[in-house]
C-alpha cells in the first residue's frame, strides 16, 4: 500500500508543479482568482476531513483491539464526515458557476463586481475594494481573463481529482463497513481496515496542501 | 486526540497568518504549517512512527523523489531565458 501512496505523491506531485510554475509566472492572476474562493467553506472543510482522518484513525484502533461495535461505528462516521466534505464541495462549485469563474466561454473576472447589489454600506464599500483591486490587477497584467482561467482551470483540475478520491474512498468504505457488520476483522485480521486508513489519511495530507495553496495565498490586502 | 487538536490548531493559525503580510515569507510560512501538519498526519495517523524500516525507507523515498521532480524542474524553468507566455503563439495566427 505504501509503495502504491508513493507513486500517488508524484502523481499529485506534478500539478502542485504545474501550479507552482504557472503561479510564478502570473502571480496577479492566481491572486485575483484565489481570493474569490470561500475561505469560510473552506477552513470548514479542512476541519471537516481531519476529523474524519481522526475517526478513521480509530476505527483502525477499534479493529486492532477487536471491539467490533466501534469498528462499525466509526467507520460510518468517517463515511458521514467524506460525504458532508463532498457536499461542501458541491456548493462551491455551484457557487463558481454562478458567478461565472468556470473556464470556457463564459468566463468573466468582472462578472461579479459588476452584478452585485450590494445592500449593506460595509458590502458596498468591500465592493469597491474589489472593483479597485481587480483595475489595478488589469493594468499590472492586461490578458488577466486568461491567465485567472488558468488559475481556474489548475483549480478544478486539483479538487476535483481530489474529490474523485474521495469518492473512491467513501465506496472502500462501504465496502468495510458491510465487512464490519458482519464481524469480520478481528485483532487477527484487520489488514483491509487499516489499508483503506491509510489511503484516506493520504487523501487528506493532499487537502492539507491544497487548501493553503488554493485558498490562502493572497489574503494579507 | 491530542494530535486532532494540533492539527485543528495549525489550521487556524494557517488561516490566521494568511491575513497578515510577511512579504516573501507568506508563502514559507503556509507550506511549513502544511508541512508540519502533513508530518503529524504521518507519523501518528498513519502509524510510521511505530513502522517497521523498511516502510519507513519507502516513505522517505517518495519524499525524496517528489524533491527531485520539483527541484530539477524549477531549476529548469528558473533558468530558461524565455518568457513562458512567449512560448505560445500569439492569438492572431490561429485565428487565420
């Protein structure tokens, strides 16, 4: 299992490369695109799947000191806690095709300063920050719709092999839970237990890079 | 459990530090909570601190040629006169 999670880091590896070559080289760009993204879904999320990494850590526990019941248990919780992850990922890019930040014909960085109604006098003053923001943006970087698509693209591209992941995750799952209710690993046998452990845990240190790169690293203005 | 709240603690903390303005060092400091995280993450959750050798040796590889693949890469791309962007043909020839 461990050689098959090592040719996993460099799969992953090379487009945390990608990402690393085109962010140098648009860097506004990628600014101006990592700041649309929910942080407060976000940092949700992150909270979301480390807890599920913790359950899954005690099922692993509850298989190896045979405690069937717990074993069951936590592995639901585990399955409950990927899928509200899932589901938080749905909003955002729910989110994202509303506010036509998806690559393609579409695509429009100004769509939703200019849409906005703000109605709040703090909501229109963040407004004009933003609208600020994104002129200074454009003249440093006059192709700025394209290089953005390219932050969004590198974007989709990472949560959403890391959502297809997770979802390969939750079917493993499954799978051990209806292992699990018919009693099946025993501090003899837990080997498919801990392997799947393993495989989430790594899904989750890829979420523990991802969230840092994609969401925070233009929030200090 | 103690390892859950640390690693809650170094989300926070990351989330935290991204609203201040460390100049170049913003980037140093996110990977490095990330990385610490990562490390925890590791070496409790997924047992390979109490792993036999040979294990552990496999998770210094993959470590180890991740740090090839990015270093040799960049390096490359950090030498190289020529403007990424330069490489792609202007928009008006495939227009034609």
């Amino acid at each position: 299992m461990w050689i098959f999670l090592v040719t996993e880091v460099l799969f992953f590896g090379g487009m945390f490369l990608t990402y690393t070559i085109n962010r140098h080289q648009y860097f506004t760009a990628f600014g101006i695109g990592s700041n649309t993204l929910d942080i407060k879904l976000g940092t949700i999320n992150t909270g979301v799947l480390i807890l599920s990494s913790l359950t899954m850590a005690m099922a692993v526990w509850s298989a190896q000191v045979g405690k069937k019941g717990l074993v069951t248990g936590f592995l639901i919780a585990t399955l409950a806690l990927g899928t509200v992850f899932l589901g938080i990922k749905v909003v955002e890019y729910k989110q994202k095709f509303d506010h036509h930040l998806i690559p393609g014909h579409g695509f429009d960085v100004w769509y939703q300063v200019d849409n906005t109604k703000p109605e709040t006098e703090m909501g229109k003053k963040l407004l004009e920050d933003e609208r600020e923001e994104l002129h200074k943006a454009t003249l440093s970087d006059p192709d700025i719709q394209s290089h953005a698509q390219l932050y969004f693209s590198l974007y989709f591209a990472m949560t959403g092999l890391h959502a297809l992941h997770m979802i390969v995750g939750a079917g493993l799952l499954i799978w051990l839970i209806k292992l699990s209710m018919r009693g099946r690993f025993t501090p003899q046998y837990n080997t498919p237990v801990e392997i799947v452990g393993l495989y989430w845990h790594f899904v989750d240190i890829v979420w523990i890079y991802l969230f840092p790169l994609l969401y925070l690293i233009d929030r200090h203005r | 459990m103690v390892i859950f709240f640390a690693l809650i603690a170094g989300t926070t903390v990351t989330v935290l530090a991204a609203f201040q303005n460390f100049g170049q060092f913003n980037i140093v400091i996110a990977l490095g909570i990330a990385t610490a995280k990562a490390t925890l993450v590791v070496l409790y959750f997924m047992h390979a601190r109490y792993s036999p050798r040979r294990t552990q040796l496999v998770i210094v590889c993959a470590v180890f040629w991740l740090a090839i693949m990015l270093a040799l890469t960049l390096s490359d791309y950090q030498t190289r006169q020529q403007h990424l962007s330069r490489i792609v043909p202007p928009a008006a020839l495939y227009r034609a």
